[in-house]
C-alpha cells in the first residue's frame, strides 16, 4: 500500500523485528494509495514490485512480499537470487497447520488467490459479512469494528482457525486483539511470512553448507 505516513510503512517490519530480530527495511509501490483489493489492482502492482525487489536485493539476504494476493510472486522469484516469501502464501500454509475449518478474515467477499487455492475446502467464509473493500480501510474505525464483528460471525459459524487474508489487518495489530477475545489460533499473515522465510533462510544455509 503507498503511504507517506512512515508510521505505517515500517508497521510490518516492526512486526517481524519485534518477532524474530529481522533487520527490516520496508519500501511501498508507487500510485496504490488503497492496496491490493481486486484483480485490476493486483495487475497493476506485480510488475512493480518486480521492479522494487530488483532494487532491494543487492542490500538484502531476503525479500517479504508484504500483501496476502502475493503480487508478483512467481516473477520476483525468477528476478532475484534470493529466498521471497509471500504473505498470503506463508499465511495459508500456516493456517493449515491446524486442524478443522479456517475462517478466512479480510476484504469483504474477496479470498486473495494464493489463500483459497491453497485452503480449498477447508476454507470458510461468511456471506456478505464485512464492508471493509480495501486494506486502507482497516485503519478507520468503521473498518476495525467489522474485522472485530465479522471475526466473531466466523467463529459463530463453525472457524476452528482464523486466517487474516489482509496485511492491513497486521498493520492494526488485528491478531493479537482476536486472540484474547475469540479463543481460537489466528494466523497473522505477515508473521506467517516472518516464519517461513526463517526456514527458508536456513534451509539454504544447509544446501550451501
């Protein structure tokens, strides 16, 4: 999400420094004030941070692609010599750890791909549950009430996990405020990413060992 709010820029890195003692340096796209919330966005966003992880890699020993449609991807990977992780990717595989059906918490109706392509049945979500259309929105407090009351419907409704297809909801600190009110795992997609670039990290240190 473009911002010039440094708060925000560095919310997420705070996350995965404060987690697992990463030296961070966040970057947002260029012209995407509201994110990644449809198809047409998400087009428009891979190919720039294709381009911005070309810039980063040369200072970095890894890359977080820190958005749950996971833009650009595929691409990033073949671009760079170093590990990428997606939010959404490493989110879904997370969620997957644990047993039953996933509440899938984020834009409205809208699953990013890598989560429901990965979830597949064991996906669930709830009808017309949420306003919340783009990530910018979960910093207003009409955005935040809806995560809290659609989180609730979830859990109603049979999640036996809950996943935050969002990273707008990472940059709230959403996870922990559900944990202690729903009693249930919530997987935090930023974090998920934080957790699974540490085994990628040492996954090539072995191969290179």
């Amino acid at each position: 999400m473009t911002t010039s709010d440094r708060r925000l820029l560095h919310a997420h890195g705070k996350l995965l420094q404060e987690a697992f003692g990463f030296t961070v340096t966040s970057r947002c796209i260029p012209d995407q004030p509201s994110g990644v919330h449809d198809q047409a966005s998400l087009e428009a966003a891979a190919p720039k941070v294709v381009q911005l992880a070309r810039e980063m890699a040369g200072d970095a020993d890894a890359l977080i692609i820190s958005c749950a449609s996971d833009p650009g991807l595929a691409e990033t990977r073949a671009a760079v010599d170093i590990p990428v992780i997606g939010a959404g990717s490493a989110a879904a595989a997370a969620a997957l750890t644990f047993g039953g059906r996933i509440g899938v918490l984020g834009l409205g109706a809208h699953v990013p791909g890598p989560i429901s392509a990965t979830l597949g049945e064991r996906m669930l979500l709830i009808d017309g549950a949420g306003r919340v259309e783009t990530p910018d929105a979960f910093l207003m407090p009409a955005g935040i009430f809806d995560a809290l009351a659609a989180a609730h419907m979830l859990v109603e409704a049979g999640a036996d996990v809950i996943v935050q297809a969002s990273t707008g909801l990472s940059s709230i600190g959403m996870a922990e405020v559900l944990r202690g009110r729903l009693g249930v795992p919530v997987v935090d997609a930023v974090t998920a990413a934080g957790s699974m670039l540490v085994s990628a990290v040492a996954v090539r240190e072995l191969q290179r060992a």
